[in-house]
C-alpha cells in the first residue's frame, strides 16, 4: 500500500512529501555518529527511495561525515534525515519529523553494537503526562492559551 505522508521541522519552515510504502524499513540506528548528530540515545528512521520524496522547502545540509550528509532546518535545527554525500542509495527521514508518525514500527536495530542497553527496554518505567506537569502546562497556558498539538 502506498500512503502520501508530509512532514518537516519544528518551526515548520522546512517541509517535504514523501510516498511511503509497506516496503519502507523504519529502524533505530544506534551508531555514535547519528547520536551526536540527533542527540538521542537512538534515531529513528524510515528508509525510503529518494525519487518518492520531494522537498517542498529546502533543507539545510551539513556534512557530517566523509561519507554522509544530513538535511536538517537551521532556524529551529530540527535533524530531519540522512543521505549518502555520493547521491547513491536510499535516504533516510527521521521518524519524529513526519506529521502522523503513527504508522511506523521498528523493524530492526542497525549498528547494535553501539546499542546502549539501558535506553533498549524503557517499557518498566512509570510513564506521566505532557498535561500533568503543572509548571509546563501553566508555561503554555501563559505563553500560547493551550496546551501545544
């Protein structure tokens, strides 16, 4: 099934629409490079050809590595994927960048031997939420009138 799915950066300056079909690998790369280059103890990506997305602004670009390079927005400084620097193969959008995430699932880990183990299985741990942090509820309150979507 292909879906039609958009997404872009936190400041919304930096959109894309990309088609997306069964085929498509979401994974976690628990590499170090997409550690530093996210700030997360893992990234989530989905795997996709690069003749099904279509960037509807821009992205910013930075190299990050001899062999790679990373689309992101500059303003807000959302990571939004990464690319082989070559132009070769598929490119990779982070999950969390897409509008509806929702219909990604993991279906492998890549790099695993940088997996932190701590960080693999946080289902034990007691959840809490947005809303109910009352010092950041009242932020928003104050700042915006609601909660954020």
């Amino acid at each position: 099934m292909r879906e039609a799915m958009t997404g872009g950066c936190q400041c919304g300056r930096i959109r894309y629409a990309a088609t997306i079909e069964d085929g498509d690998e979401a994974y976690l790369c628990h590499c170090k490079m997409c550690r530093r280059a996210t700030g997360a103890a893992a990234t989530a990506f989905v795997n996709l050809a690069r003749d099904r997305l279509r960037w509807l602004v821009e992205p910013d670009w930075y190299r990050s590595s001899p062999i790679a390079l990373r689309p992101f927005c500059a303003t807000c400084g959302t990571p939004l994927g990464f690319a082989f620097a070559d132009g070769e193969g598929n490119i990779d959008l982070t999950v969390g960048s897409f509008d509806d995430p929702t219909r990604f699932k993991p279906v492998r880990n890549y790099a695993s031997e940088s997996i932190l183990p701590a960080w693999q299985d946080t289902s034990h741990l007691p959840g809490m939420r947005s809303d109910e942090n009352a010092g950041v509820t009242q932020r928003w309150m104050d700042s915006l009138g609601r909660l954020p979507d």
